[in-house]
C-alpha cells in the first residue's frame, strides 16, 4: 500500500482520496469527515498520521465531489444526507477491499468525525464483521437512528468535556449500541478540540482502539473474541 492520491468512483460521482500506507498492509482506517469539511480536514490529518505512526495504514477521501460542494442550497442539503454519505462510504470501503490483493484479507476500520460519524455506523451495521473497529470524534452517532442496534463493530465514541450537549446525544446512542462499546470524555476539550493537547489525546485513544481491534481483525478473530476496555473512558495508557 503506497502513498498516494486515488480517484475512487462511486454510483454517479468520482471522489478524491489520500491513500497512505504505513508498512503494514494487513490494516486500514477510512476516514469519513463532518459536513464542510474534506479529506484535507487538518485535524484528521493529524489523527491519520498518529495512526500510521503504529502501523495501519489510511484514506481520507472527500464525501462529496467539488462540484457537490458549491455552497447552494442543495449542497446545504447534500452534506446532511447521512444515507448518501453512509452509501458513499460503502461504496468506498468495497472499491478498497477490492484492491488489496493479500489473500489474508484486510482489516478496516472507520473514523467519523461530526456528521460522518453517523454515515460510518450506518456503513458499518450493513457490513456487519467486515468494519472491524469505528471510532467517532465529537461525532452525531445520534443520527444513525435504528441503525445503531445492527452494529457489530467495536465502537468507541470521543466526545469533550466542554461539549455538553454533544456528550448528552453520544451517551444515548452507545445505550442503544449493543456492540463492544466506550465513551471517552477528554478532560477540558470543546467539540473541536482545539485546546493545547484535546487533539493529541483523540489520536492516542483512537490508535489504542484501531491497533487492538484492527489487530485481531487481521489476524481473522471473530467478534466474540474482541475485548471491550472500561465503559468510564478510562482507556489504558500507552
């Protein structure tokens, strides 16, 4: 898995991506970003390379075309349709597995950031085991509706600490969660996380997250022998 850019075609669209390994090509995390924003998002970015620095490798793709983010009414409409999004990234995740040619298979994981968030539960409860882990930061899982109950994929939901409401919406949806599931509250961290040090701690939660998962999904483990760790959002250091 090399690095470099991809156009990745999709029912009525061509969309643009990174694709970057990190020398493991057994592992990938697929990025899917929040409404006005795109695969150069720079706090995904910085997840990302947080990520390859383990070893797993990563896309970040833009959900809509250039033309689809001119900003006019139907784009307003184009980037809150959760369902389009979610298919989009299918369409993705299946575009990907297709290319990966080690018979062993490759184990993915999904990072929702906002509205993607939703988009990637709704992905990964229709592809069931194939979505080995999910991580949302600050994300609507909320608005994956009746879809979160299907989720099989271990599930860990960042939220900050400054972002009450956010925090009221994540705590509901992991209840309706009946995966391997987490809640992290990062201390004095607003939805965005940018407060010295908040983003840092996203990147180290979510790779602690994707290497255990992503790890045993590559080494063909099924979903009953995944470990969920503390429901406190006290993730182990390190």
């Amino acid at each position: 898995m090399k690095s470099r850019e991809v156009e990745i075609p999709v029912a009525g669209a061509t969309l643009r991506g990174d694709l970057q390994g990190a020398g493991d090509e057994s592992a990938l995390v697929i990025f899917a970003h929040g409404s006005g924003s795109g695969r150069l998002s720079p706090r995904n970015r910085a997840v990302a390379a947080a990520i390859r620095a383990a070893g797993i490798g990563t896309l970040l793709f833009d959900l809509l075309t250039e033309e689809e983010e001119i900003v006019d009414g139907r784009t307003a409409e184009l980037r809150f349709d959760i369902a389009l999004l979610a298919r989009r990234l299918e369409a993705v995740t299946e575009w990907i597995a297709a290319r990966h040619v080690d018979e062993r298979g490759l184990a993915v994981g999904y990072f929702g950031a906002s509205t993607g968030a939703a988009a990637a539960l709704i992905a990964a409860s229709r592809l069931g085991e194939r979505i080995d882990a999910v991580v949302s930061r600050g994300g609507r899982p909320d608005l994956a509706g009746p879809f979160l109950e299907h989720v099989v994929s271990p599930t860990l939901l960042v939220v900050g600490q400054g972002d009450p409401e956010v925090i009221v919406l994540n705590e509901q949806a992991l209840s309706q969660l009946a995966c391997d599931r987490d809640i992290a509250i990062v201390p004095r961290a607003g939805h965005l996380f940018e407060e010295p040090g908040a983003l840092e701690e996203v990147a180290r939660l979510a790779t602690h997250w994707f290497h255990r998962h992503l790890a045993a999904g590559s080494a063909g483990a099924t979903a009953v022998q995944r470990r969920s760790v503390r429901g406190d959002g006290r993730l182990p250091r390190g």
